[in-house]
C-alpha cells in the first residue's frame, strides 16, 4: 500500500514538474551544514547587542577594571539615570523623533511611489527625461553650504518640523528601485485591461500598483525609517528649540558635553567639582544611548519581515 502511495506522489510530482534531482535537492549533511552556518551568522549578529545592553547597565569603574565584558563586576543604572534626570527633554525628543520618521516615511512613499508610476509607463513621452534627471541627481548635488542657503534663506525652514521632511522627500535610488519593481512585477496587460475598462491612472495606481506593490514600499520603507531615525545632523544644523529637537541630536550633544567636561575637568577650579565631573558615566551613558537609539528600530523590523519574504519568492513562481 505504500509503494503504491510512494508511486502515485511520484508520479503527480512529475507531472507537476517537481522532479527532484540534484539542483532542486539538498541532502541532510549538507541541510545541517548550510544550518549550522547560517546559526554561526546570526550568533555573531546578536552577541555584539547584547554585550551592548549589559554593557550600559555596568558601572563606569567596572568598565575601566575589566572592560566591555559579559559579566560586569558592578551593575549599574547610572547611564540610564543621567538621561533621565533631564526630566521631558528626552521624552519630547522621543516625541517628535517619531513624528518626524512617521510622518516623513508616508511622505516620502506617497511621492516616490507615484514618481516610480508616472516614469514605469512605457508610453509616458517624458518618461527618458524625467529618469535622466532623477539619475543627476545621484551624481551631482550642490553640497551642505548651498542647500543650507537655499533651505534657511528661501524657503524659510530654519528651526521648522518642515526641514526634516521636505529635503528629504525623494531620494533618487529608491524611485529607481521603486520603478524597477513595478516593471518587473506588474505586467503592462494589467494596466491596458485598466484602461479598457475605462480606469484613470490614478484609479490604477490605487487599485492594482499598490496592492501588488506592498513588499517593495514595504522594503524602502523600512530603510526610510531607518534613515530619518538615524538622522542627527540636520537637528544640529536647522534646530534650536528644545522641543524640536531629535532624540539622536539630543543624546549627541549629551555624550560630546560630558567627553568635553571630563577631558577638561582641571576648568571646575575645585576638587569637588573635579570629582563630580570625573564621576559623570561615559561609556555606560554611551551604550545606554546606542540602546535607546536602537530598540525602537529592532521592535518596528518584525512588522515589515513578511514583505521582504514575499519580495524575495517574487517571480520565483511562474502562471
């Protein structure tokens, strides 16, 4: 009875052209070899985070005596207790940080979405001429002093939630990626059935480019939230109100005002002043910074796995 099983699924899979042979086959040695490897990976991608995190709970004196080590002589709380002393400031930071990574992540999709549209349709006239100025765009720029001028004395966005979000809007190697996997994943008869049918391209780009478009939105998107959350730089060019004020410019000034004072504690003129200054935490308050900065990303990655797993097996099945 099981050889007749045997032969019956042998033979649907034939049919079915699943034949195994020894490109689409892998054995159990080499199965636990390619395992073992791919654990050896990930091991030595989680072992650095959280020498991290037990790190910014050590004491600053424990560090010094033993260094980064994964059993601290001392625990201790320091780190996260100096941010905390600085009361709302770190909170509202927080705050507005994800205001400026939500807000400008659906921003920057919505725009670069629909450019990536307008630049993948193969009857669009303009379509080379809009392609060949987004592309001078990635080898060209005018650099950090005339985009300061132009962003500051023309368009007024000095000290402004604006200069988080609109400089930032398009990003010319994303449209082309954007573009790219409309035109690889979305057949040109999908659109000309839209058309007939009496569709406009924006009843298109809503109904058919968007549902088939998640795992590429889903993939910029991830590294668009990962760049404005990183971004620190423009908080310490544009901003000087407190409450506008990025988590990673916040905690920047923090670590450089603390190095400074330390490096330079002969400048208090007293002994206790140089012992208060001395005993401010360093390299726990860094650590402690780097797992702030970090634990919101590793939280949001989860959500936005499935797309990249469905992006990777697009067109790995044929119709």
């Amino acid at each position: 009875m099981n050889g007749v099983s045997a032969k019956k699924i042998r033979k649907q899979q034939e049919q079915e052209g699943f034949t195994r042979n020894r490109f689409n086959s892998i054995g159990r040695v080499p199965n636990a070899i390619i395992t073992t490897i791919l654990s050896l990976i990930s091991l030595l991608m989680i072992v650095p985070m959280i020498l991290i995190v037990i790190v910014s709970f050590s004491s600053d004196a424990s560090i010094s005596n033993v260094g980064f080590s994964f059993w601290p002589a001392e625990w201790s709380l320091e780190g996260y207790q100096y941010l905390f002393k600085m009361g709302d400031q770190v909170l509202d930071s927080y705050l507005i940080t994800i205001f400026y990574t939500i807000t400008g992540t659906v921003m920057s999709l919505s725009v670069m979405s629909m450019f990536a549209y307008v630049i993948s349709q193969r009857n669009f006239v303009a379509k080379k001429f809009f392609t060949w100025m987004l592309f001078f765009t990635m080898l060209f720029s005018g650099g950090l002093v005339p985009s300061y001028i132009l962003n500051v004395r023309y368009l007024n966005m000095y000290d402004t939630v604006w200069v988080f979000l609109l400089p930032s809007l398009v990003s010319a190697y994303n449209v082309i990626i954007l573009r790219t996997f409309i035109q690889t994943t979305i057949p040109d008869t999908l659109f000309e059935a839209a058309k007939i049918d009496g569709a406009g391209h924006f009843r298109i780009f809503v109904q058919i480019v968007l549902p088939l478009f998640k795992a590429g939105l889903a993939t910029i998107g991830l590294f668009n939230v990962v760049a404005r959350w990183n971004d620190w730089f423009t908080g310490m060019l544009y901003i000087d109100t407190p409450q506008l004020v990025p988590i990673q410019t916040l905690l920047q000034k923090i670590q450089s005002q603390i190095d400074f004072l330390k490096n330079n504690a002969a400048v208090a003129g007293t002994p206790d002043g140089v012992a208060l200054l001395r005993s401010l935490p360093t390299q726990s308050l860094r650590m402690a910074c780097v797992v702030i900065i970090v634990l919101p990303v590793l939280m949001a990655y989860p959500f936005f796995q499935r797309y990249f797993v469905s992006g990777l097996t697009i067109g790995s099945v044929k119709g």
